[in-house]
C-alpha cells in the first residue's frame, strides 16, 4: 500500500467490525457535512437535537446547581452532574476494557 493513501474503518478485535479502522482504502463520503452553518436553532431541531440548559439556570429540584438568589455560584465544593455525580475529575473508563493491551503509555496531559 503507498505512502499517503487514504484509510478509514481499522477494527481493533478481529471480526468485530470497525473501531479504528479496518484497511478500507478510500474516504468517508460527505465530508464537509461538519462545516456547514446551520443557521438557526430549528435547523438543529430538525435534526433531533435538543437544547442545551446550564444547570446554573435551572431551580434546585430541576439540578444540584440550580436555586439562589439573582446569578448565585455553584454553591458546592464541585460541579455536578444533574444526578449529583462529580462533573470533573472523575474516571468514567471500566477497570477491564478489552483494549488495554493497545495503549501502550498514558496520554499527558
């Protein structure tokens, strides 16, 4: 294969369909569907997206940062998930993924 070809679709476990890529030579099609503008949010509905809310602007029964009074902080040691869970900081990766045996050192950060 020369020097420069375009590959996408590598499968890390043999068989299991592709996660990295899987040696298809060529390139996705639609390519520039990332760049586009939309323009204005019911072009986003039209997709199925939803809006996004700061939780700071919710009321205390709707997320942990929600309440007070006028533009009140966080209020905790740590931002929170809407279920309370710690938003930052916290390892979200299983203890025993199947592609641990291909990360050969930590990323830095």
């Amino acid at each position: 294969m020369p020097l420069g070809t375009a590959i996408h679709n590598i499968e890390i476990t043999l068989g299991k369909g592709g996660q990295l890529a899987r040696a298809v030579i060529g390139q996705v099609g639609n390519v520039v569907v990332n760049h586009k503008s939309l323009g204005r949010a019911g072009s986003k509905r039209w997709l199925g997206k939803r809006p996004v809310v700061r939780g700071v602007v919710m009321n205390p029964v709707d997320h942990p940062h929600g309440g007070g009074e006028g533009r009140a902080p966080i209020g905790r040691k740590k931002p929170t998930t809407p279920w309370g869970y710690p938003a930052l900081g916290r390892r979200s990766r299983k203890r025993n993924k199947y592609s641990d045996n291909l990360i050969l050192r930590r990323r830095s950060k």
